[in-house]
C-alpha cells in the first residue's frame, strides 16, 4: 500500500479584510503627507518656510 498525499490547500481569508489592510496604510500615508505639507508650509521657522517654497515651486504647486 503505497501512502497519499493530502492535498494542501491555502488558508482561507476573507475579503473584506485584505481590502482593509490596504486601505488603512494608504489613508495613514496620505494623511501624514498632507500634514507635512501643512506644518512646513506654515513653519514660522525662515529656513523651513524657504525650504518647504523651493520645493512647492520645483515641483509646480502653486503657493503664492
């Protein structure tokens, strides 16, 4: 008698939560994104102010 294999097969998953765990790093990102835009873009401190306004006009968003 000669012993079978047993087909293994991948785990289950649910789809609801692999789209979850795509949307939250996602979301997180662009949040954190804008905020950097936003606290650069209204720095009191000179050297970060002119840095975050060579970067917005190198890369075309319009700031003034």
């Amino acid at each position: 008698m000669t012993p079978t294999a047993t087909p293994v097969s991948a785990p289950k998953t649910a789809t609801g939560s692999r789209s979850v765990t795509r949307v939250v790093p996602a979301v997180l990102a662009a949040f954190l994104g804008l905020a950097v835009v936003f606290i650069a873009g209204h720095a009191q401190s000179g050297a970060l102010h002119q840095a975050a306004h060579d970067v917005r006009h190198s890369t075309g968003f319009p700031c003034h």
